[in-house]
C-alpha cells in the first residue's frame, strides 16, 4: 500500500480482465486473434498495453481463439474514485448529466479500472448520443469486472443507437440468457425482430481451461 497525499491513500492492485475477440474486431486488439503464438508477444503486450493506457501495467496475457485473459497492476485513488463515482450517479439520477460526466472523469483518473464509474459514464454519452466513446466506455466495464444483465442491456442499446444491428443482437441475446426476464433486454430484442432465444449450452465460465493457452509475459 503506498501513500497518497492528505487524508488520500493511494493502494496498489491487481485484476484480471477478460477482452472478448468479438468486441475487437477491427481494431488493434483484434489483431492480436492473428498471430497468437508466444513468438509475438512482446507485440501482444505492446497492443494491450496501448489499449489499457499508460497508468495499466499489463503483467500477463493468455490467449485463446475467442478471448485474451489479461492480468493488470494498477496504482489508484480506489476510495476516493467510489466516492466521486457515486456522486456523479446522484448527480445523473437528478439530471446533472455534464456535471456526472464531468466526476466521472475524475475518477477514471483516480482509478483507470473504476468499473462504476466507465459503466455510468457510458450510459451518459450513450444518452448525448455519443456511441463509439459509450461503447468504448461500456465495453471496457465489462472487461474490468462480472458480466450483467444491466451491462449487456446497456452495449445492446448502444449498438441499437449506432445503427450496429448484428452487435446489439450479441449482446442482447446473452443478456437474456443470464436473465430470461429482463424486460428492456426482451424488449430490446423485439425492437429488433429477434424473439429472445434460450441458451442452447449449459452456462460455463469462459476461463475454466487455462492449460492449452499460450501464456504471453511482460518481459
């Protein structure tokens, strides 16, 4: 744990994030999908690291075809990040939307993986109509922490926005499947002429076969 200034406490930790190959595709981070042999891994790293910004420092990376685990050491304001994380909440539930961006901001500077605060800033640019920096916003919550149903819903709506129609199909659909009575995803889904459908495979963590991933460390 280390020092921050005044009554601040600035902590050290780590987290492991999981970027999905289907949300990159296209972009830099997709392009790691390619090549994923160890022999590339300094460039996989240097993706990664582009991606996730300066202040993450990416410490491993495990590729499958579908998805890349990543483990990351943040330095961070995390008490003081939750706290304006929650006032800009308040502050959008009262109407206050460039003001909550504005908090949200902040704590994103506190804490580069305050998962409230990319979830709620992406919502409000998603509502300024600002969808390729709300889905950035959006997606990168859901990399940084558990999958919801209420995230899900969000990136659908998003990509609805954006005109995106196979995308918001994606993840409206495995929204319904963590919660077949998620009104807005259901809704979402007729909007689209698509009738929610069940999930044909048993629920299964993505990152329970670790053993055959090639495992890519910073050097």
């Amino acid at each position: 744990m280390g020092q921050g200034s005044g009554a601040l406490t600035q902590i050290k930790y780590r987290r492991r994030m999981v970027l999905l190959r289907d949300d990159h595709i296209g972009d830099a981070v997709g392009a790691i999908f390619l090549n994923p042999s160890p022999e590339y891994a300094d460039a996989v790293i240097s993706r990664l690291r582009d991606y996730l910004g300066q202040r993450v420092r990416v410490i491993s990376a495990e590729l499958t075809a579908k998805h890349v685990e990543v483990e990351v050491e943040v330095r961070a304001l995390a008490e003081e990040a939750n706290r304006l994380a929650a006032a800009a909440a308040d502050l959008g539930r009262k109407g206050g939307r460039r003001n909550a961006i504005s908090l949200y901001r902040q704590a994103l500077e506190l804490d580069p993986l305050n998962r409230d605060a990319r979830q709620g800033l992406g919502l409000l640019l998603a509502d300024l109509n600002c969808c390729s920096e709300a889905l950035a916003m959006l997606r990168l919550a859901r990399e940084s922490g558990p999958e919801t149903v209420e995230l899900l819903h969000a990136l659908g709506r998003v990509c609805m926005q954006a005109d995106r129609k196979a995308s918001a199909i994606s993840y409206l659909q495995k929204g319904f499947e963590l919660d077949p009575s998620h009104f807005g995803v259901r809704r979402a889904l007729g909007e689209l002429g698509r009738k929610p459908k069940p999930s044909q495979r048993p629920h299964n963590n993505a990152l329970s076969s670790v053993s055959a991933k090639p495992r890519l460390k910073k050097s």
